[in-house]
C-alpha cells in the first residue's frame, strides 16, 4: 500500500481511543456511584457471557504501565472518556474529589510522556441516580449535563485543550433507550425520541459551555456513520436505505448543522415535535472545532414491511458470504471513504477519525499475538482516510479503536478490539502485531513529517 501524498500533513493527528467503562474498573472505588452500565452489566442476561466491567483492564489501578506502553509505541494522542459517576456520584450535586485526582495523574502522565490527553465527556455510562430521575428522558438532563461539563472544565481544562462532548449519541439513545439492548435497557419509541432531542441539545449545549469557559479549546463531537447501501435497485430497497441512512447517520449531524432533523426522509421523526420546545431548533446548531467520524463497516439494507416504524432491515453479512470481523460485521474498506465523503459536505471545520478498528479471535502464543487480520484492516482503512484527505476531505486525524482489548458493552469480553492484548485473568498485557505496526506507522510519520514520505505495506512496516 502508498500513503499517498496529501496537503497541510504536518497537522495529521494520529491517537489511540478508549472509554472509560470499558477499561477502568474499580466500580466502586474511592466514592465512585454507579452508573446505569454498572447496574445493567450486574443484572444476569443482559451481557452474552454474564460478564460485567467491574474490574474490566484495572487501568484505575495500572493507567501509569498502560500509559507508559502507548508512550513505548510513540503514540502521541489519546482519546479517554471521564466517568460522570467517578466525579459526581450522584451526577449533580458534591464533587468527589478522589475521582478528580485520578483524572488529574493520568492527564499530568500523558503530558510527562508527551501524549496529548483528549477527553470524552460522555461515553455511555450515565450515573444511575440520574437514570431513577428519567435519564436522557428528563429533560432536566440538560442542566445535570451542563454541570458536569463545567465541573470538567475547571477541573481539567488548564491542561486539556481536546474535548469531544459525546460518543455516539445515536448508539446510546437507540441501543440504550429504543431497542433495550445497552443500558439502562429501556424500549419504546416515546422513550428514544425524548432522549435522543434532549441528547441532541446536550451536544451543541456542551460546545457552548466550554467555549464560554476556556479559551484554548478544541472542542468537537462525535458520531457513529455507517455507508448504508441497498440490497438491490428496487424502488423499495432504496427507499429503505435512505430511512435508514436519515435515521442512523443524519439525526444527530444536521440539528447541529442547523438544519434540523431529517424529517424529509424518515417521517417518524416528526414525532419529536412532542420534545421540542420554544427555542430549541437553534439550540440545536452549534459551530464545532472538529466532529469525529466512527465507522467500523457498511450496512447493506432492504425493504420490510414486518419491521415496525422503518420498514426495513440490514442483510447481515454472513448472509451475504463476504469476509467480516469477530462481530459479524463486513470488512470493507471503502466505506470509510464513503463515510468520510458524506460527511464532509456539511461543511463542517475538520474530521477526525476518533474511531475505527476491528474485533479478530486474537491468541497469546509465545509471548506473541499475530494478529495480520487487524493490521491489514488498519492498513486498508487508513489507505482509503488517506485517499478522501487526498480528495480534499478536510479529515486531520485518525484514532485506532482501541488502545486495549476492554469489556465491548452487551458483547462481554469476546470480541478483543485492542492493540494491546489483555489476559483478564492475569491482567497481562502482550502489545499485538498490529500495536507494533501501528508504531511503526506513526513514528515513520513523525520522523518523515510528511505523509508523502510513510510508503509501508502491512509487510514491511
């Protein structure tokens, strides 16, 4: 593979990414409350091992020798998420200061090693009593979330310029609020309009607070966007991957945009009128820094009259015979591109890629992980990033999900994500063959200054 040439490479941001429920453990260390993940992981069914995150990677207790390997690799930028619950154990209210050191030694660490820290303001794990007051449902949610980022800023932002204000708001909203599969597991249409508006308020409130409280700051967002394409040309299937497409990609990047939500094209989404109140729709549009780009595959999507509110479905991809990952999602590089090519059209002032990776049956054998599987998805995704930078997509950066194999939410701890291998048992950490390449990559970069001048192969790196 060529790293082709592209322009301004000097402010290519290359980085790691992690979340805070996932790797932290220490559930309930130091007066930390719990959050919703900490009472739905511990309720027997709703993780396909039964497993929980109450130790998950330890990185309470070991971020100093896991922030000490990502220095060891060269990687300069890492993306870690604040748990609201660790800080503020109730999520409003008394601020729990053993959670704030803990904050403070890994951001002063990173800065020792020379690793820009960007944080995560809300990865997912809403602190439980917030969730018995209606959680993202309550529309009270914008002020308890107002507080905490102003709790963050002063607390954090006389070292950390980098602030994304939150992960995915369609996965939590919809995973978490409509479909019941992640915490807090609640279902139903009414429940995910209300959290998903007041989500949506939160995002661009979020940009508003910390611009208002620092003037240094780098602030963006971040959204999950999946290249959605029909199963086939019929008039049916396509009009099925444009509802899919408005509501899975576009109902949290065009109220920020300021055109509103995407009610053209999936009319259902009308029905957040209920939510909306006087002001709102210019309370939804904020002028970020940068919004972040996570994409792991492409969904493939055909008509159905037998699912409920969007009338369609994604053709999985073992069904469709072609190469995918330990989630059973399809390999394809190109998507991306694709992604990254949409996403540019809003104008926005800069893409970062906060995340991308793949889950592959990873084994310690000798002292070695050998995962080539990874590497070449690295390798083939970072071609195509290249490939739209080339074409004048203005992406300036690119995160690996994840720095460590860590507890992947309803899935357990099957699927392994990191380039760093963990044995839970043990708490061990094997750097991955891909963790070497990925070093190898960046510190070419580094050296070379220019991506012109990084011309490596998955073999050769």
């Amino acid at each position: 593979m060529q790293f082709e040439r592209v322009a301004s490479e000097s402010d290519f941001k290359w980085g790691v990414s992690t979340a805070s429920y996932q790797i932290e453990g220490a559930w309930n260390a130091d007066g930390k409350g719990r959050s919703i993940w900490d009472v739905f992981a511990n309720t027997r069914g709703k993780i396909k091992d039964n497993s929980n995150a109450n130790i998950a990677c330890d990185f309470y207790h070991r971020y100093a020798h896991d922030i000490t390997i990502m220095s060891q690799l060269g990687i300069p930028n890492f993306r870690f998420s604040i748990s609201w619950s660790r800080i503020l154990p109730d999520g409003i209210g008394p601020v729990n200061m053993y959670g704030i050191d803990f904050y403070n030694r890994v951001i002063d660490l990173c800065l020792e090693l020379g690793i820009t820290p960007w944080i995560t303001l809300y990865h997912w794990d809403l602190p439980y009593e917030l969730e018995k007051k209606g959680g993202w449902t309550n529309r009270e949610i914008i002020n308890w979330f107002g507080n905490y980022v102003e709790v963050c800023i002063k607390h954090f932002s006389d070292r950390v310029s980098n602030w994304v204000v939150l992960n995915e708001p369609m996965a939590f909203t919809g995973a978490g609020y409509f479909l019941g599969v992640h915490a807090p597991g609640r279902k139903g249409l009414s429940n995910f309009l209300a959290a998903a508006h007041h989500a949506a308020i939160c995002q661009a409130d979020g940009g508003r607070i910390i611009k208002s409280l620092t003037s240094h700051s780098n602030v963006g967002t971040s959204f999950s966007a999946t290249h959605i394409q029909p199963y086939t040309q019929s008039n049916e299937d396509v009009q099925a991957a444009v509802r899919v497409d408005a509501l899975l990609n576009r109902t949290f990047v065009e109220p920020l945009a300021g055109m509103g939500y995407p009610i053209e094209d999936f009319r259902l989404l009308q029905r957040m009128e209920q939510y909306v109140k006087d002001g709102d729709e210019s309370r939804l549009a904020f002028d970020m820094d940068f919004v972040g780009l996570q994409t792991y595959t492409r969904d493939v999507v055909s008509s159905s009259l037998f699912i409920p509110f969007i009338r369609a479905k994604i053709v999985k991809a073992q069904n469709r015979k072609v190469e995918r990952t330990a989630m059973n999602w399809e390999i394809y590089p190109e998507g991306i591109y694709h992604a990254l090519k949409k996403l540019s059209k809003y104008n926005f002032k800069e893409i970062i890629v906060t995340e991308n990776g793949a889950a592959f049956p990873d084994h310690v054998i000798d002292g070695r992980v050998i995962d080539t599987s990874r590497t070449r998805y690295l390798e083939q995704h970072i071609a195509e990033v290249l490939r739209a930078r080339r074409e004048g997509v203005n992406v300036n950066g690119y995160f690996v999900w994840s720095f460590t194999d860590n507890f992947e939410w309803a899935e357990g701890y099957q699927p392994r994500f990191g380039l760093v291998h963990i044995n839970y048992a043990t708490q061990q950490r094997t750097i991955k063959h891909s963790g070497y390449w990925y070093s190898k990559l960046v510190k070419k970069y580094a050296s070379a200054h220019s991506l012109a001048d990084v011309k490596s192969s998955f073999l050769d790196v």
